[in-house]
C-alpha cells in the first residue's frame, strides 16, 4: 500500500516543486524588467536634462551674439567698457600720444561711465556692424594739464547764468546829492 502512493506523492511534490520555480523563474524575470524600465527611465531622464542644458547653451550663446551686435545704448557696462578702451588703444595711436596719456584716458572713460557720461547715442559714433567707436566728438584734451574733458555739445543748452536775476546796483546816495 505505501508503495503504490510514495510515486504519486513524489509527482505531487515534483509539481509543486516545478510550480514554484516557475513563480521564483517569473519573479526574477518581472525583478528584471523592472529593473531595465528604471534604467530607461533614468536614461530618459538624464537625456531630457543633456538636451535642456544643450538648448539653454545654445539659446545663451544666440543671446550673446545678438547682445554683441546690439546699438550703443544696449551694450552693458563691461562691452561698452572694452569698446571704450580699444577706442584710447586707437585715439593714442593717431594722435601720437604715449602711453600713460592713453592709460589715463582709459580711466577717464571708467570714471565716464561710472557717472554715466558717455551712455546717450549721441555721446558716441560707434559702429554696430564693425562693433566699434568711430569717434567721440565732445572729447578734448588739455595738453597743458595733461587730462581729458567732455565739452558740451548741446546746442539747446542754455547757461546757468543766464537764467538767473541781474545784480542789483546799489546807488550810494553821498552828502552831495543830499544837498540838492
């Protein structure tokens, strides 16, 4: 009697022993799929923020470009700084001057645009296309004293003196006129 029911109890055991191998085989294989759908996303990821780093370059780079074509006005600080002192470079050079005329007119075009002297159209000739000062007209130099000045070039602008009130003259009245 036990002989005839020990194989068919081993069958038994042998199906559930290749059942559970097959759910371990198909849990590892879900574990892995998993897995491989994490990678992806991951990847998926890192790729979407390596594209929007490579669109913010190139979009900032564009910027740039355009920014270096901008009018006069436009320019920041530090590009009109550069023009400004590749403008004395070339100043210096065509009217001879040596070098420490041209290093103090590079800090007189500092301290021009620190109070915002030079930031009008009008101030300055430049040149968008060459990105390059052609000329400052209301610039002099003293050669006496050795130092830069921005003359006034308005026209429309009218003297501080004008507009204020005449002198009175005071008439001192002396014992002579006091007699008549």
């Amino acid at each position: 009697m036990f002989t005839s029911t020990a194989p068919t109890a081993n069958k038994e055991e042998q199906k559930d022993n290749e059942i559970v191998k097959e759910e371990k085989i198909e849990e590892k294989i879900e574990e892995k799929i998993e897995e491989k759908i994490e990678e992806k996303k991951e990847e998926k990821k890192e790729e979407k923020i390596e594209n929007t780093l490579d669109s913010i370059d190139s979009m900032l780079d564009r910027e740039r470009q355009k920014n270096k074509t901008d009018n006069w006005i436009k320019l920041d600080k530090t590009a009109k700084l550069q023009r400004l002192h590749t403008f004395a470079e070339s100043y210096g050079k065509q009217h001879s001057m040596p070098a420490k005329d041209v290093k103090l007119l590079k800090n007189f075009f500092k301290s021009c645009l620190d109070k915002n002297k030079l930031a009008k159209s009008k101030d300055v000739v430049y040149n968008k296309e060459e990105m390059k000062i052609m000329s400052i007209p209301s610039l002099h130099f003293n050669q006496l004293n050795h130092n830069f000045t921005l003359k006034i070039m308005d026209t429309k602008r009218v003297s501080t003196l004008k507009s204020l009130t005449p002198k009175r003259m005071s008439i001192e009245i002396t014992d002579n006129n006091k007699e008549l």
